[in-house]
C-alpha cells in the first residue's frame, strides 16, 4: 500500500453513506496525527470553509459510542470556531470507517498528504502506530516513507519528553533533537540539554554529540581507524552510531587504547626482526624538534650490474622512440623496481633504530635509521652517521609530556585565557594598546597584531567548551577597495557598547599563551593572572587526555586528588583501568560521594603541570593601602 492507494481508497469510500452529526458530539481521535494546528492554520480553514463551503466529509472512527475524527482535524476545528455557542444546533457530514485498520489508514494518507506533519507530531504518530501493533513496514506504507526514515523518527521517540516539547515548540531544530538521540541515557539526556539549552553549543549537532559521548571515542579518532572496527568489535567492543549513521563512536576507549597498544607493539616487535639496535613505539609521531635531536643514517639503493644495467639503458631508449613492445615495458618496470629497493646494511643497523608511531589519521608511520644522541660518535666512526656538529640537544631535559600533547594543553590554555578576556574590555584594549605602541619582540608578545587569530583548539581533546565568540569569524571577512570603506563607516554607526565588544573579541582571538614551564612568557603570564583565567572553567579531564598520560602519571593524577599515594591494588592495575576510574572521578558526581570534602576540591580546580594560572593578587582598598 502507498500513499496514493490510501488517499484513493478514502475517496472511493466517500460515497458510502455519510451521517450528519452535531459538532458538539465531535471530537478529535488519538489517532490523527496532527494533534497540534496552529491557530493561523485554523482560520485560513475557517475562511476557506465560509467561501466555498464543506466540499468533503469528515473521516470518523466510532469509539465507545464516540464519533473521533481521524481525517479532517483542522477542518473540525474550523466548523466549530465558525459555529461559536452553536455547537449542539450545527451539524457536520461524516463517514464512519469501518475498523481501527481502515481508520489508521485514514488517518494517514490525508494528513500525509496535506500540510507536513511536525516532526514532533510525526514521531508521536509513528509511536502510536507502533504501540497499536503495526511493524515498520506498515507505518512506513501508511504515511508514503521510508523504513529507515520510521526508524529514526522512532529512535526519536525514546528521547525525555523535554527534548519532545522542545521539538514541537521549535526551540530546537530536528537535527538537534537527532544530536540527543545517540545517547540511551534519560538522565544524562537531560542534564545536558538543560546545561546548554541557550548556548551557541545547544543549536549545535555536533557540540551535543560531543559532550554526550565525551566518554567514547569518535569513529574518526585516529586510533579508531588504526583499530579498526572489526578488529575492536572482534574484540567485543560495542558501537553507538547516531540517527542517521553518519557519526559513530567507539563505547569503550580503554579497550581501544589497549587494541591500539597490542597492533602498535606487534608492529614493533615485527621490526625488531630486521635486527636494529633497537625500536620504539609511541601513538605521537616524532615532530620537528625531536628529530633534531637523532642523527640520520640512509638506505643503499640497489646497484644494477654492468650487463643489467646496459640492459636498462636499452630498454629505455626503446620506449623514448616509441619502439617497445609489451615484453620491453614489462621487463623495464621490473628493473625499475629493482633500482626503488633500499636497504640498510647490518652495520648501519648496528648503531640506528626505528620509530614506530600512529599518524593523525590512522595509518602507521615507520621511520628508519635514527641514531641516538649517544650513539652518534660511534655511528661517525663506523662511517654510517655523519658526525655531529656544535653542541648536541642530548642533555637538553625533555618535558613531562610527549610534544604533541604539549601543543594540545597549550591550546586548550589559551582557550581559557581567551575565555576570560572576553569578560575584560579594559585589559582587552590596555594589551591592545600596549602592543600597538610598544616594541616588543614578537616571541615575548603574547597578542598578534596582524589580523591572524591564534589557533587556539587542541588538535584532540573531547573536555573542551569553546565559547561561541571565539570561534565566530563574521569580522573577518577579507575586504578590498570599496567594500573596506563601507565596512569602515558601518562599523562606526555601531553603538559603543557593540564597538567595544567587537574590540574585545576580537583581541582575545589574538591572544596566545604556551604551558607554565622555566622558559614561560612573563608577559603572557601576567595577562593570564590578569584575567583570572580558570583552565576547569572550559576544560574537563576526559578519557582522550587521560590516555595519552603515562601509567606512573595517572597514579600522581590520583594522588594528587587524594592527598596520598594511590593503593597498592590502583598502582598495580592495568592503565585502561586507571584511565576508566579518573574519568568518572572528574565526570561523573556519583563515583566522587566517598571524597572527603578537600579532595572534591582538588579535583574541582586540578590541571596538569604546566597549565596552571597564578592567582590574581588582591585588589588594594584604601585602608589596606595605607
């Protein structure tokens, strides 16, 4: 059955024997979907009625004795409001459907094909449908859809209702109805929604499925696609996908760090085999300052024979002249690849290692012939490293952190810097001023003037709130001759308030500060106490950072919640398990009740090393100056 064979099989039994019955007796069924009708709606039906009269009878269904009117809601409602105090002397034609089958029937090809169901209402009739019995088949034949569109709007149904009136009032759109939808969770439903109703974050899809599913790891995580899905549901993890399968979600990402672990491990110990002095895995790739620190030694490639490589040559020249057969093009392929061959020797192998690392998209990244710090004298020696010259980095004290995760907590700093400017117009336009008007150099400046906003979004970290303001680019659009002018005097018709605000967002954009470690910016950290910038303000420890600590750190992580050394049986278990206990120690309020009082405040205000911010010094009165 489709939507045309419905509307077709009402108008066919429109001929049956019509009753006419006072309004008054009428009332609208639970089966029509269209429960709500706006009143704009009502009295266009209502004037249209007035001019060219009732040209259709009603649809009914007969309910203990009731007359329900399953096809022509709004025309019901229009009669009534065109009859006033009149109900009980004003009657309406109606037929009576023959069953509830035919009536459902009814019910949805008319409406179906007439004004569009509210999304809301839609999930309600679907739902309806359901409960009566009906399997997807027969809703998405009833109302002229799709099976995978009755399965999303039925997902749907399963959201709290709040997130329902919320959908029918339109103060969310569909798409973000569908965001919520990818969490099983009334409770967790609710409270997010009630945490970001109103915000920038709350009219966006993908902001709410971030912070629902801040626990798990998104399909598009790097050690997701090194994983791989099979491999990680071979292993029994399980997968969340949203409404609409576009997005999904790895449900326990200790299970994938360990997945990720043991492919890692396995590559290396694969490489171990080639027989180097030694191999090291790490999920970071190696950037730019750390391969400083390694000399190089580089692959042999192939050298062809003397009558081998005559050969080539020949065979060469016959394909430049156009002259080679298929054979000739087959068997000069097959030298080329003999040349692409390179090889390390065992000597070079001797003094070099690998390093093995996960890219920032999934896939494995080998690097060959490293030579440590202290093994390039030896490696210069045996003429297989060049010999290093100056002063090498081999004493210089490596962070606490891998580079990578360096940069991200940088950033994520940054961001509650930027934060809190937003809320300092003053200090925005004295920092302004002060870089505008002093020389400084660039490197102990911690604001651009250029135009260029800082990059202040870590490349992996599902804890972090932005605030909307810093990620808006409307005043910076790129603009020429003409277009610049009237830019100009536009932006000066703006109130002083606006001008102000636009001048504060647009320096916090500006504003980059790096980690608190010996070689910090005084000044970029006097602008971070100034602000009184609060790091857990925009950013919670979740899963995603907590993996990329070592084991060792995640039991200071937790003594430093605590007050004490971590328990025997904490400091012996496995790291999944340390990093699935510290995220429901940060994000979930149940599992921190057995805290006393002073360790739920150090867990309220804990960053890792080098991201705290000094306090603010006390404001001076009058008194206390004296």
């Amino acid at each position: 059955m489709n939507k045309q064979t419905d509307i077709a099989t009402f108008n066919e039994t429109a001929h049956r024997d019509q009753l006419s019955v006072p309004l008054a007796d009428l009332t609208l069924s639970p089966l029509n979907p269209r429960q709500n009708v706006s009143e704009e709606d009502i009295a266009s039906m209502a004037d249209s009625i007035r001019t060219i009269s009732l040209i259709q009878p009603l649809g009914a269904h007969l309910t203990d004795g009731r007359y329900e009117i399953v096809v022509g809601g709004r025309r019901l409602r229009a009669l009534k409001r065109l009859a006033g105090e009149s109900l009980e002397s004003q009657y309406a034609p109606i037929i009576v459907a023959k069953d509830e089958a035919e009536a459902r029937a009814w019910a949805a090809a008319e409406n179906i094909a007439r004004i569009a169901l509210h999304p809301a209402d839609e999930v309600n009739a679907y739902a309806q449908m359901a409960e009566s019995g009906a399997d997807m088949e027969m809703i998405a034949s009833a109302f002229g859809v799709t099976k995978r569109h009755v399965a999303g709007r039925m997902k749907l149904a399963q959201l709290p209702a709040l997130i329902l009136d919320a959908l029918r009032a339109d103060d969310i759109t569909l798409d973000v109805a569908a965001a919520y939808a990818i969490c099983t969770d009334p409770e967790r439903i609710t409270q997010t929604y009630q945490l970001l109703s109103g915000t920038h974050a709350g009219a966006n899809p993908d902001a709410i499925k971030r912070r629902l599913m801040q626990d798990r790891a998104s399909g598009e995580h790097r050690l997701a696609r090194f994983v791989g899905r099979a491999r990680y549901e071979e292993a029994g993890g399980t997968i969340t996908e949203d409404l609409f399968g576009e997005d999904l979600y790895f449900d326990d990402p200790a299970l994938l760090t360990e997945l990720a672990e043991a492919r890692l491990a396995a590559e290396c110990v694969s490489i171990e085999s080639e027989g180097w002095k030694w191999v090291e895995g790490d999920f970071d790739t190696l950037d730019w300052t750390a391969m400083q620190r390694f000399g190089r030694t580089y692959p042999e490639s192939v050298i062809l024979e003397e009558a081998e490589e005559d050969r080539y040559h020949a065979l060469l020249e016959k394909i430049e002249d156009g002259e080679a057969t298929p054979e000739d093009e087959a068997a000069f392929a097959d030298l080329e690849a003999q040349l692409a061959v390179e090889t390390y020797t065992d000597e070079q192998k001797v003094h070099a290692g690998v390093f093995v690392a996960v890219t920032h998209n999934g896939t494995l990244q080998v690097t060959r012939g490293l030579v440590r710090p202290e093994d390039r004298a030896e490696a210069a020696k045996a003429g297989v490293c060049a010999t290093p010259h100056g002063n090498t980095q081999k004493n210089k004290p490596q962070g606490p952190y891998s580079a990578a995760l360096m940069r991200d907590m940088a950033a994520i700093r940054t961001c509650a810097v930027q934060t809190a400017l937003l809320q300092k117009p003053e200090l925005a336009l004295d920092l302004l001023t002060f870089a505008l008007s002093e020389w400084v150099m660039v490197d102990h400046l911690p604001v651009g003037v250029t135009g260029k906003e800082a990059n202040g979004m870590p490349e992996q970290d599902d804890g972090l709130t932005v605030d909307e303001r810093l990620t808006a680019a409307e005043y910076r659009t790129p603009l020429h001759g003409a277009d610049a002018a009237e830019a100009f005097v536009a932006f000066r018709a703006k109130s002083r308030k606006q001008r102000n605000a636009i001048l504060t967002e647009t320096v916090a954009k500006l504003v980059s500060v790096g980690l608190a470690l010996k070689a910090s910016n005084p000044l970029a950290e006097l602008i971070a106490t100034l602000c009184e910038a609060d790091i857990r303000k925009v950013w919670t420890p979740t899963t995603s950072f907590l993996d990329r600590l070592k084991s060792a750190q995640l039991d200071d992580v937790l003594s430093d919640i605590t007050g004490a050394p971590v328990s025997r049986s904490f400091a012996k278990s496995s790291k999944r398990d340390k990093v699935a206990r510290l995220h429901a120690l940060f994000n979930n309020p149940v599992d921190q009740r057995g805290l006393a009082p002073e360790a739920k405040a150090r867990l309220a205000a804990w960053v890792p090393e080098g991201m705290q911010i000094a306090p603010a010094a006390p404001k001076q009165t009058a008194k206390n100056a004296a």
